[in-house]
C-alpha cells in the first residue's frame, strides 16, 4: 500500500512558525491530485527510488542514499545533478553521510572547468537554492543543517528518524523539522517533504539489527550480514 506523507512543512524566512499544508499534517499519496511545487507523486517517487539506486550495492550496512536534481527550468521528471551514498567506512570520514556526499559532489560538478555548468564558487552556493535534495532516510541533525545553510527549495526524505531508532540505529534523536523551525534567521526558504515511499525505502534500513529479517532484493544472508550476490 502506498504510503502517506506524514510531513510537509514550510519554512518561513522572517518566521519560526511552521505552516502546515494539509489539515492533520498528512496527505494521502494515493490520491493522484497531489502535488507540491508542482511536481506530482510520482515524480516523487521516481526520484526516491533513484536516491535507493545511489547506493555502491543493493544492501549496504549503511543504506544511506541521495540525489539533487533540478525541477525548476527542466519539464517533466527534472534534471540529476549529482548522487551520493554514506561513505563513512570507505573514506574514514565520518561526516560523509550520504546528503553530505551529494553535496560535496554537486559542488565539484557545478563547477568543473570542464563541466556542463562551469560555474563560479558564489554561482554554485547560489544555484542550490533553486535544487531539490532526495535521501532515502531522513536527514542527522548534521545533514538536516548542512540542507538549510546550503538553501535548498525542497528537501525530501524517506525512512524517518523515529522508524530508524525503532529498528535499532543509533540516532541523535532530532528530527529535521525542529533543525528547519530553529533556522528561521537563515535565507532561502526550503520545503521539508517527510517519509515518501517508506514502503520502499524502510526495508532498506530494516536487516542490520534483526537476524529474520529478509535481505533486499539481489542479497542473500551470510555469516549474519546481507551480502550481495555475485
């Protein structure tokens, strides 16, 4: 079953206030008049579902994935700028979460001398405000701060915070819509869109601390771990 989004939120400039868009802070995915910005579900969708295929495997430990694309300018599904998954283990850094990955590569892509975009540094800072950040989980605190000093129009996340801690991850235990009501000083408004396609994305997240719990398609259980098949 398709699932609802649980949260929309607009984050006003000069106003700590959140404004929420829909009575009872949710609105049913299911229904295919839905839509923020003017981008429908399913393109929604597909973008979460691309976000999942950011990840270097089907069941990393760390299924942490993102994409940043551009809605604005480009018809249809938009346009992918740039991905990126958590790359903690494989670089030692432990700040390379997955949104904080994507970013670091947005801004090497934005501005390549021999790039598409070619880009100067103020040009790139100022072109993520008009971006659209994909995570297949919900932002760290870390993350979620990273988005609103970056400026993003909208930032769109999957698993939430409390779905992640109930299944057994280690979280700092603050959710991004109280990261974006404590950021009202910044510029840039940003929307917030929470839990979109957890259907999909939950089971991501969903192996790691429960032994019975089925591995992700294109994995098979070994040694206790869900490993990739060759």
């Amino acid at each position: 079953m398709i699932q609802i989004l649980k949260s929309v939120f607009l984050l006003g400039v000069a106003s700590s206030a959140l404004a929420h868009i829909h009575s009872g802070n949710q609105i049913p995915f299911s229904d295919p008049r839905f839509t923020l910005n003017g981008i429908p579900f399913s393109t929604r969708a597909y973008w979460m579902r691309r976000a999942n295929e950011a990840l270097p495997n089907p069941c990393p430990f760390a299924a942490f994935g993102t994409v940043i694309v551009n809605h604005t300018g480009n018809p249809g599904l938009g346009e992918l700028i740039c991905t990126g998954s958590n790359n903690n283990s494989a670089t030692g850094n432990p700040t390379l979460h997955g949104e904080i990955s994507a970013i670091n590569n947005c801004t090497t892509i934005l501005t390549s001398p021999a790039g598409p975009y070619r880009l100067t540094p103020s040009q790139a800072s100022a072109a993520f405000t008009s971006l659209t950040l994909y995570t297949n989980a919900e932002s760290c605190p870390m993350c979620a701060s990273a988005i609103r000093w970056a400026g993003f129009r909208e930032y769109v996340y999957g698993t939430s915070i409390p779905t992640l801690i109930e299944k057994g991850w280690g979280q700092i235990r603050i959710v991004s819509a109280e990261v974006f009501q404590q950021s009202f000083e910044l510029p840039n408004p940003s929307r917030l869109l929470g839990e979109v396609l957890t259907n999909e994305t939950d089971p991501l997240f969903s192996w790691q601390f429960d032994p019975d719990f089925l591995c992700p398609a294109g994995c098979e259980r070994l040694g206790g771990r869900c490993q990739s098949l060759p």
